[in-house]
C-alpha cells in the first residue's frame, strides 16, 4: 500500500468514526432521524473503503491505476442513486430526496479528497 493510499484510508476511517458517533450522540438526544442520516453518510464511506481494497487487489502497486479504477467506481455507483433522486423528485418524495442527496454530497467529498490526496502527494 503506497502514501496515498494510506493516507486516504485513514481518511476514510476517520469519517467512518465521526459519523458513527454523531449518529450515537444524535441517537442519544432523540433524534433519530439525524442519527439515521449520519447512519446513511458512514456506509458511503465505508462502500468506498471497500472499494480502495479492491483498487488495491485489482492493480497491484500502480498506484496511478488504482486512482483511476477508484474515481470510475466513484462515478459509477453514484448514478443509481442520481436516479433515485430524480425518481423521488418526479414523485415529490422528499424524505428519498434527501437520503440521496446525502449520499451524493459524501460521494462528493470523497471523490475531491481522493484528488486531493493524490495531487499533493504525486
């Protein structure tokens, strides 16, 4: 595993823990619904560290390729969800709106982490 890819997993994992306890503590004030999002954002993040270790399986140490198998997954597995948000729109459901958009802003921020990462470290 290179510098980057380290560097960007511990990422994910600190996002994994954050959004578990605010879940937690959201939880514990009996707001559920918060508690439930912060749910929603931590599995964006842990889909994505699953698929950095299949980036790490598929390509070996070329650590440019793994970069580019990780942003294509980024951007193919969003496109369900974008569908599902446009769905929900065309249907005036909300709550599905706005669980999409989570899961949309998280892949967001992960996919500009991720460019992040490699650019100031390659």
């Amino acid at each position: 595993m290179n510098e980057q890819q380290q560097k960007f997993e511990l990422y994910l994992d600190e996002q994994i823990a954050a959004c578990k306890q605010r879940s937690k503590l959201f939880v514990a004030d009996d707001r559920m619904d918060e508690g439930n999002f912060e749910k929603i954002r931590a599995n964006v993040y842990e889909i994505f560290k699953t698929i950095l270790s299949a980036a790490e399986q598929a390509c070996g140490k070329d650590a440019l390729a793994k970069k580019h198998f990780f942003l294509q997954k980024a951007e193919q597995i969003p496109m369900n969800w974008m569908t599902s948000y446009e769905k929900a729109k065309q249907h005036g459901d909300v709550e599905k709106m706005h669980i999409e958009r989570i899961k949309l802003d998280t892949i967001q921020e992960i996919k500009d982490m991720c460019i992040q990462i490699w650019e100031e470290t390659t």
